[in-house]
C-alpha cells in the first residue's frame, strides 16, 4: 500500500476551518440576533467564510487525486483533477483573505469614525486590499493562454512565472495586517477603560499577528517546495498552513465582536473578567454594565440622583457644566474627540439613546 500523508493534510485543513465557522457564527449570532446590527462588515467577513469554506472543501478532495503521495504512486489519470483543484484552492484563498482583511477595515471605519486621519487610512488600506487582489487574482486566473492550459497538460499553451506574484501576495498581506495592528492598538490604549478591560481588547486586536507568522511560514514552506524533485509529497503542509492563515484570520476578525454572546451565556465570568466602566470613562451604557452614577454617593460628600432624560446619549464623556446658578451634570458630544469609543462599539453594539441629568445634593458630615 502507497505511503500518505493524507489524514495529515485533511485534519490541518477541518480542524482550523471548523474553530473558524464556530467563531464565525458566534459573531453572526451576536451582531444578527442579539444586537441586530447586520452590517456591510458582517457581510464581509461571510464572503471571506464561504471562500475559506470553498478552499477547505478543494484541499479535502485533493487527497482523493494524490495529495499528500510521492508522486512515484500519483496514478496518471488524477494529474488533470489535482491540478484543477489547486487551481482552484489558489483563486478561493486570496478571495478568503481579501474579503477578511476588508471586514476588518470596515469593522474600525465603524469604530473609529471621529478621526479624518483615520478614515482617510482606513480607505486607503481598504483601496490597495482590493486593487492588489484584483491584480492577483487576475494573475493567477490567467496565468496560461488559454486559461485551461493551467491544468490541461495536453495542449500547447503559453503560461507566466506566478512565483513573483506569490511572493507579492505574502508581502501584501503581510503589510495590510501590520497596519490595521498599528492603527488600533494605539487607541485602544488611549481609551479610558479598566487595565483589565483595555488589555482584553488589546489582546484581541493583537490576535492578527498570528495570520502574519502563518502567512511567513507558508511563504517559507512553499519556496522550499519549488525546488523540491517529489512535490506531491513534501507538499502536504503548504494547504495546511494556507488554511491555517485564511482561517485563523477569520477568528482574528470575529473574536471582537463576541462579547453579547459571552454575556448571555457567561454573564458572571464576563463581569469578573471586563470589570465595570469607572468615573471619567467613555464607556456607554450597556445591557449589564453598571455605571458609576449608579453609585448612591459620590466623592467629597455628594450625593447623585440621576434622572433620565429623552435627549440622546451616544457614549461620550460626561463633564460639569455650571448654568443658571445651580450644578448640573451636562453630556458633552464628543464628535470631535478621536478617542470617544466605547468598548461596547468595538463589540458592534447600537448607539444607547440615553442620557442622565445629575443633581447634586450637599451631603453634611454625620448626616449620614
């Protein structure tokens, strides 16, 4: 019986897929039933799954036409399949890591929409995503004249060297994933959250350096597969560590908007992990945060009653204002201010119509 390395192939194919589609759907849950805030990003992000979804299947099926044999055992009648599998592996990854790579600009163009700069950046970022896909993608569609010279041996074709544009797609993705880590994580840190709530969300945005170590090991691992006399056998790891990229990056772009999930099904463990929102934050008003006007008695002998008001409140900072004679707490808007994010719209959270009028009661010592 033929030496395989194909179950090593299937199991690093399904296993990474299937940790993304639980993670997928988690987010697909939390923004489509719980928040009820679908956006365009969400929809990103499902094309970049049912393109992973695509790859995951095609790699599956490769092991049935040689994956993972020496090609002393490949049978002759499976070249014209394998190839038309690997073929099309290629086109449904870049799709996969394109369309991720987009939810992620779109998920922090939803965020971090105070900033001019920073639209301008996301944009940009999102711009050279689609035109280098585009241009790659059409390279690796139209790689041999005609087109179906890619996998029919039998016939006289023309065809380019795609290694260049393997090389710039690495770099490519390599670059975007760097400057979405080095767009956010600063102001995630500029955020006036508890250490334990901030550095959840750091840790979360800092997930995308994992994609970035696949993305080099399989740039590493496919170079030295170019030069290798059996292919078909020391190339079983190059779909793995494609599957691993495409999905890990997936989780990477889900796992920031798990939270109302978490909440419903962990509300303890997520209380004791993110804490609650302390004085002077940016936080809103969320389904089980308790605020600090919540608190019966303020600092330096106080004490604060709020009281609703039909005025919206949008989760900015809350300052004192002194009108008419007398102290009231007033809600300052805060569009002009890059930091006035809340954890909660990082999770993808509707805006809180909601606002509280303060008043302030002087509160003699030993009256109490």
């Amino acid at each position: 019986m033929a030496k395989t390395r194909a179950p090593y192939i299937l199991l690093g194919n399904i296993l990474p897929f299937l940790l993304a589609t639980i993670f997928y759907f988690g987010r697909v849950y939390s923004r489509a039933l719980i928040l009820r805030t679908f956006g365009w990003d969400d929809w990103l992000l499902t094309v970049g799954w049912l393109a992973a979804l695509a790859n995951c299947i095609m790699a599956c099926l490769l092991t049935n036409y040689g994956g993972g044999m020496h090609e002393a055992d490949v049978p002759f009648s499976t070249i014209i399949p394998s190839l038309k599998l690997l073929y099309g592996t290629l086109i449904a990854y870049q799709i996969s890591i394109c369309f991720t790579k987009l939810s992620l600009c779109a998920l922090y163009l939803k965020v971090f929409t105070t900033s001019r700069s920073g639209r301008i950046f996301l944009y940009s970022v999102f711009g050279f995503v689609v035109i280098a896909t585009v241009c790659l993608e059409c390279v690796s569609i139209f790689q041999c004249n005609p087109v179906r010279g890619v996998w029919d041996i039998n016939i006289h074709k023309k065809c380019i060297d795609t290694i260049p544009a393997f090389y710039t797609s690495t770099v490519e993705s390599v670059l975007v994933d760097i400057l979405l880590i080095a767009f956010a994580a600063p102001k995630i840190m500029r955020l006036n959250l508890h250490a334990r709530q901030k550095y959840a969300l750091l840790f979360t945005i800092c997930l995308g350096g994992v994609p970035i170590i696949a993305s080099i090991i399989r740039a590493v691992r496919v170079s030295s597969i170019l030069h290798a006399e059996d292919k078909t056998w020391v190339s079983f790891d190059s779909s793995i560590w494609s599957a691993v990229d495409a999905n890990v990056s997936i989780i990477c772009a889900s796992v920031p908007s798990l939270k109302p999930l978490l909440r419903q099904i962990a509300p303890g463990f997520m209380g004791s992990t993110f804490g609650t929102s302390a004085p002077g934050t940016s936080g809103q008003y969320g389904n089980t945060r308790k605020s600090w006007l919540d608190k019966s008695f303020g600092g330096r002998g106080y004490e604060l009653h709020s009281t609703p008001q039909s005025e919206a409140h949008n989760g900015s900072q809350l300052e004192l204002a002194g009108n008419a004679g007398r102290s009231d707490w007033a809600i300052k808007n805060g569009a002009a201010d890059d930091d006035a994010v809340s954890e909660d719209s990082i999770q993808g959270g509707p805006t809180i119509t909601k606002s509280v009028t303060v008043a302030i009661t002087r509160v003699e010592p030993g009256s109490v």
